[in-house]
C-alpha cells in the first residue's frame, strides 16, 4: 500500500544485514553469515545456485549468484558456456550471465543484481527485492543449463 495510504508504513527501517539474515530464516534457508573489518557478507544457496549477498555501500543491496559446470579441456569448452550465457542475456536483461575464466577444467558463471536501499525498505519490499533478486538468479542458470543440456541433478563442477 502507498505511503500517503498508509501513514504506519511511511517511514521505512533501513536495509541492514540482520533483517537480510531474519528473511532468509523466514523463508527456511540456511546460510552462512561472514563478518571481518570491512564486511559482512551473506552466503546461501538454492539448489544448485550459490549465492553472496552484501551492502558494498549504504546504498546499494547487491545479490551475487555463481554456479560452476564441469565443462572439461576440450577445445571451445568455455567459449560454449559464454556464448549459451550471451543467449539467455538476450531474452532477459537482468540478471546478466557471465562466464569467468576458466580454472581447469570448470567453468564458473556468474550474475549481479544490485537495488538502491538508500531510502530503507519495510519488510514487504525487503522481500520484494530479496525474492526477485534470487529468483531471477536461479531461473537465468536453470535457462543457461538447459541450452548447455546439464541436467539439474548432476553435482556441480
């Protein structure tokens, strides 16, 4: 409902990293909370999605997804899995895929989805935005495994 409709909802609490972690509770996800001197990160996952969540600055919210393929030696392995990811880019715009360079033989792709929290969020648009975010996420990997032909069952590379 609109703020000028709903005076108790005007004010809106500012992001943090505690009511990150209290939805991820709510909806039942395990994770994984990092805290040093100049962090505190977030680690979950879905299924076969890895995800990092931060507030690399006051303003912004970002979501980082990552999967790994084991896409083996062979010549064009990761020049397939950028140009699969370069497909699905262009049926949906965010999050973009991207492959990262190659460590053996796997390749890691990945995404970032970024929301401006400068002016906070309540709680129903913290999980407006956190739920998109990630869901998006997985369903960007899910299109990319299904034109690589990875089946959603095989264990990660």
């Amino acid at each position: 409902m609109a703020w000028w409709t709903d005076p108790d909802n005007a004010a809106t609490p500012p992001v943090t990293m505690d009511r990150v972690a209290a939805w991820l509770e709510r909806i039942g996800w395990e994770y994984e909370r990092r805290r040093g001197g100049d962090y505190d990160e977030i680690h979950t996952g879905a299924g076969r999605t890895q995800f990092l969540i931060e507030i690399p600055d006051p303003r912004l919210l970002s979501v980082r997804g990552r999967e790994t393929y084991g896409t083996g030696h062979g010549p064009g392995a990761q020049e397939r899995v950028a140009a699969a990811a370069t497909q699905v880019n262009e049926s949906c715009w965010v999050p973009s895929l991207f492959a990262l360079p190659s460590q053996g033989d796997a390749t890691t792709v990945a995404t970032r989805a970024l929301v401006n929290i400068e002016a906070g969020a309540n709680d129903e648009q913290l999980h407006d935005y956190l739920g998109l975010m990630t869901t998006t996420t997985v369903e960007r990997f899910k299109a990319l495994r299904e034109l690589l032909g990875i089946d959603d069952e095989e264990e990660a590379g």
